[in-house]
C-alpha cells in the first residue's frame, strides 16, 4: 500500500535538490530517523529480541524504515539497516552488547585478513527489505541507501567495538600500512558490491557515512578517506551513473573542501561543527549540500531550533540544500520537537 500516493506522477523533491534544484523550501530527513526515539521502533525491536534479528527479517526492517515516514512525512526514507553488516558479510563476527552497541572479534596481529571474504548471501535480506520498502513507498519519497566508508568501517573491524579515539586503527594504520591498505580495499571492494545491490533492487540515491572521519591527522585523511570514498564513488559512477552519491565526512573540518572536490561525490553532508557560511564560501558553487542542524537543539527544541534553522537556510539559500541534522538523532528527542521542526522548516518557504 502506498502512503498518501498523489494519482499523477512523482515529485520527488529530494532527489531533485541531489540533481541541482532549489525549490523554495527544502527537502528534510533526518539521520538516523528510524530508531529508538520511536515508541513504535522501541516496541518492535523488543519483539524481536536483537538488533540482528532485526534487520535480517526483512518484513520488520522495511516496516521499521516507513514509521518514521508514516509519522512526519519526511521527503527521504532511509533504508534500516546498519553499516556494521559490511564487516559481518565479509566474515567478521558481529553481535549487539544490550545497552552498549556493536561487538566484533577485533583484527589482531595475527588476524589472516585473506580470510575475510564475502559471503554475498548475507546481504540478501537488505536487498529484500530495500525491495519491499520500494513497492510500499510514497513515490513523492526519495529512497536513500547507505554504507559506511572504509575508514569509519576499518576503525570497528580493528577494535572489535566503538572506541573513542579510533586509536586501534590508526595505530594499525601508521605501523602497519600496507596491511591497513589491504584491509581497506577489501572494504571498498564489499562496498562497491553492497551498495551496487541495493541500488539494483531500487534505492535512488546513496549515502556514505565517514562518521569517523575527523579523527585522521591531514595527511592520513587524504589516504584513509578521501582515497577511498574516491574509489567508491568511481566505482558507483561506472555502474549507476544516475544514481546521486552524498558523501558525509563528519569531522572533516577545513579539509571538507577537499573531500567535495576529491572524492567525485554528488552533494556533501555537513555536521553541526562546521559554519554553513564557512561551507558555502568553501564548497564549488552548485554543489548540493545536507545539514546541519545540531542533535542537541533539536532536544532543546523552542527557539534554539528555529534560530538554527534560520541561519542555516540563510546560509544555503544559494545553493541545493536538504534540511538535515548535523549528524544522527539522538534517543532522547521529543517527537513534538521533531514535529514543530518540520512544520517550522515548512512554513518558511523562501528565505533568500
Ligand atoms: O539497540 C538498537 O535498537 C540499535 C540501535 C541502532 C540503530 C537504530 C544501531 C546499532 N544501528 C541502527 C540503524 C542504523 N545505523 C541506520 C538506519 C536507520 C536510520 O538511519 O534511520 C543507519 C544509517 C546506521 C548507520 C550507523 N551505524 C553509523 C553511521 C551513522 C552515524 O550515526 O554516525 C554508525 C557509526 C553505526 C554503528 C552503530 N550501530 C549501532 C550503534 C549503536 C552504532 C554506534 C556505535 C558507536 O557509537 O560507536
């Protein structure tokens, strides 16, 4: 059944501002919007016991994708899943702490990398999910895939768990390069596959998540990230020249420029750090941008929110921008601050 299918035609709004139009007010979805803020996720997930589970029943993941839909009419679905099943289809094993997040066997100096090999079956549950999402979807709605980048990958496959610093891998990276670079085109390889699946089976656009980024001195950002991101997108292009590529380097700094430029990516993605007015004089005129509101205010919510919203949509005026926040929704978020959000985004129509 479709949500609120108009009879003629599709609008698909976010896909156009990924293409280079700025209609009057933009586009919005939020990052990370399928999940525990939701009273209907948290009930589901509990149904189903682990996170895992979850995903890999591909009637509840689709169903998990569209409730955040249903409830506020964002102009993007993502896909629900996790870039953590990168790691576990090449090999690695993945379970979910209760209350503490991922867990994998780390990589250690005697790990044999040449073992981690792609079971390509288990990725066939998402491409299910993305499958039945697709047949359910408002065509109004952009359907947006995703996969981390090697980098912010590499940094859970080397520690085994979420780490501050990200200290596991960079060490590995400085002391043991080439062996680093082994494991990080084994990531891309993965990637481009994945992504390339999804896409084949009707997501409209992609997105990759380098959440980690900013953890990387210059020129290892250059190596660890710009690098690869590039070669993902090359990959992509050569494949699904159509299909948009949001590349979100979050942390990038200064050196998101050079990531716009760099990696061939379609739009960028802007966390809450960076001053849109800073990225606007910074990115190439015309380059679609995303963001970047802070998880923080939306939580505050009042004129916090409304303050934020005005600046960054003056900022962006001149430019394709999709409303987002700066990085993932937090489970603390009121669902009335994400309503009078979007309602606020919405009324405002053209502030240039
Ligand atoms: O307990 C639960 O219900 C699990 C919480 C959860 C959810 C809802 C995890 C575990 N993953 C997800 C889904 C998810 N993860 C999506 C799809 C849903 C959506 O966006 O609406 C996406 C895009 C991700 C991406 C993801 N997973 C990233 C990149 C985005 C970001 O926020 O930076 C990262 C770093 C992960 C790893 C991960 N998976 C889960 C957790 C708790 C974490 C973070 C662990 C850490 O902080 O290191």
């Amino acid at each position: 059944m479709s949500l609120n299918a108009p009879a003629h035609g599709a609008d698909k709004k976010l896909l156009g501002v990924l293409r280079g139009e700025r209609p009057a007010v933009p586009p919005v979805w939020l990052m990370r919007q399928a999940g525990r803020y939701l009273p209907e996720y948290r009930e589901l997930r509990a149904d189903k016991g682990g996170f895992l589970e979850l995903v890999y029943d591909s009637a509840a993941a689709a169903e998990v994708t569209l409730q955040p839909l249903r409830r506020f009419g964002f102009d993007g679905a993502i896909l629900f899943s996790d870039i953590l099943i990168v790691p576990y289809a090449m090999g690695q094993s993945l379970w979910f702490e209760a209350g503490e997040g991922p867990r994998l066997a780390p990589i250690l100096a005697e790990t044999d990398l040449s073992a981690l090999t792609p079971e390509w079956s288990r990725f066939d549950a998402v491409y299910d999910t993305v499958r039945r999402v697709k047949a359910a979807l408002n065509p109004n709605v952009t359907f947006l895939g995703f996969a981390g980048s090697p980098w912010t990958i590499a940094t859970y496959m080397v520690a085994g768990q979420g780490s501050k610093d990200h200290g596991a891998a960079r060490r590995m990276a400085y002391g043991e390069p080439d062996r680093f670079a082994a494991l990080i085109d084994a990531i891309i390889a993965a990637t481009v596959e994945y992504l390339s699946g999804q896409i084949a089976t009707g997501v409209e656009a992609v997105q990759l998540f380098d959440s980690w980024s900013g953890s990387l001195a210059p020129i290892q950002f250059e190596r660890w990230v710009i690098d690869p991101n590039r070669r993902i997108v090359a990959a992509l292009k050569e494949r699904h020249p159509d299909i948009p590529v949001i590349g979100f380097p979050k942390g990038a700094g200064a050196k998101l420029a050079d990531y716009a430029v760099q990696t061939g990516v379609d739009a960028v993605g802007v966390d809450e750090t960076i001053d849109p007015h800073w990225a606007h004089g910074a990115l190439p005129a015309g380059m679609p941008v995303q963001g970047n509101l802070d998880p923080l205010a939306l939580i505050a919510g009042g004129r916090a929110v409304e303050e934020a919203v005005d600046a960054i949509r003056a900022a962006f005026a001149d430019r394709p921008h999709i409303f987002n926040l700066g990085h993932g929704i937090l489970p603390d978020t009121p669902i009335a601050h994400v309503e009078a959000l979007l309602s606020y985004v919405r009324q405002q129509g053209d502030c240039s």
